[in-house]
C-alpha cells in the first residue's frame, strides 16, 4: 500500500521523545551552512559531510544569535561584514546560494529541521544593498518540539554595505502553534497554524475579496473612462 512508503520527517534513527522537549525561554541556537566564498558551494568534512557553524556572532553579545522558544521578541543583532561574511551576502542576496541554517527538533537531540533565511537586495560592484529586517515565523506543536520555521525580509527599508562595515540586522521573531492532522487514508500527518479565533480567518477572506473586486472595478472603470476619452478625441479630429 502506498500510505506504507510514508516516512516522518526528520527521519532519524534516534527517538526524539526520549529527550526532555522545549520549555519556554529556553535558548534556541541556530547552525549555519558553511560555504565557500567565491562559488557558494558547501564546505565539507574529511567524511564528506556538509559543514554546519554557529550563526554569525553579534556584537551585542560576543555571541551567535539565538531564538527564544515561545518567546516574541524583535533582537537587534550587528554583524561586522568582514571580507568573507560580505562575499557571502552577495551570494544570498543574488540567490546564488540559499542562506540555510537548521535547528533542533529537541533540544539536544540531533535531530535537525532546516530554516531559510532569506534577506533581499541588491548587489552593486562596489557595494550591496540590503533589507536588514527579518520576519522570523517559528511553529511550534502540542509536544513542545519546534517543526517548522521560515525567515524572510519584510520592510521596505534598505542599508547600504560595504566590506567592513558593521551592520544592525533586526529580527522580528514570532511563534505560533501547529496543530497535527492525519490527512486521508495514508495516514498522512500536516501540521496547520492554528487561528485563535476561526471567525477571524473568515472576516479577512471576506474583506479581501471585497478588496479585490472594489480594486477591479476601480482599474476596469479607469481603462473604460480612458477608451471613450480616446475616442471621443479621435472624432473630434
């Protein structure tokens, strides 16, 4: 039966629930991906595994940045973007190489979910530009194990970076639970973001179909209006 090929994930032979789960306020570390610098390839050991360090240090603490389970917080984090942090950037903000890192499921227990951390620019010869403030979503569910999370620029705002430079990056840390639901016949188990209050999620589907058709009617009486003036000049000529 096909349901039978289905796996968990993060497959692991290690059993996640013999480690004591997540309490709240408890430090969350993120590992990075080490790269090289002028082709974004992954770096890897003598047993050709892939390389994972520590995230970026900030200069607020001497110490790489870390979440806080259950915690919402926005951290300021500055990072001094010596030679090889600043070639790195190019290559993230090019989307040459993916900004990946990961986390633990438990905490200390080995087995690891990866987070993308996508910051937008622009890359220039002699200088990038970058959104420095990141929207951080973390998902969290009833065992206290942290199964997603995703990272993403999310303001207008740019800062101009040059190789040197010590740069404030912000980051908007949210976390939410997920619920798990056995999807059809395969025993197919998704986690969900649970809304506090289920008539909310109607409300906003409601009022952005509103929106829509209000901002549809607005351009399509725009284009008409803009036709027949077209036209009614064109007879006068």
């Amino acid at each position: 039966m096909l349901g039978s090929k289905y796996q968990p994930y993060p497959i692991s032979d290690l059993d996640p629930t013999t480690y004591k789960p997540y309490t709240k306020g408890q430090l969350v570390p993120l590992q990075c991906i080490r790269r090289q610098i002028d082709n974004g390839e992954h770096v890897f050991d003598s047993e050709g595994n892939i390389v994972f360090a520590p995230f970026m240090n900030c200069l607020e603490t001497n110490s790489p940045l870390s979440l806080k389970y259950m915690e919402d917080s926005n951290v300021k984090c500055t990072v001094k973007f010596e030679d090889e942090i600043f070639h790195l950037f190019q290559l993230y903000l090019h989307k040459d190489a993916p900004f990946t890192c990961r986390y633990e499921l438990r905490p200390n227990s080995g087995i690891y979910l990866p987070i993308d951390l996508s910051f937008r620019g622009n890359v220039l010869e002699s200088h990038f530009d970058i959104d420095p403030n990141l929207n951080v979503v973390m998902l969290s569910n009833n065992e206290n194990e942290i199964v997603a999370g995703s990272a993403f620029s999310s303001s207008t705002n740019t800062t101009k970076v040059i190789i040197g430079q010590n740069v404030e990056l912000s980051f908007n840390i949210k976390w939410t639970n997920a619920h798990k639901e056995i999807i059809g016949d395969d025993n197919v188990g998704v986690y969900w973001i649970a809304s506090r209050n289920p008539w909310l999620v109607w409300i906003y589907a409601a009022a952005g179909c509103c929106v829509g058709i209000i901002l549809t009617l607005v351009v399509s009486y725009k284009r008409i209006g803009k036709k027949v003036q077209l036209e009614s000049w064109s007879k006068v000529e």
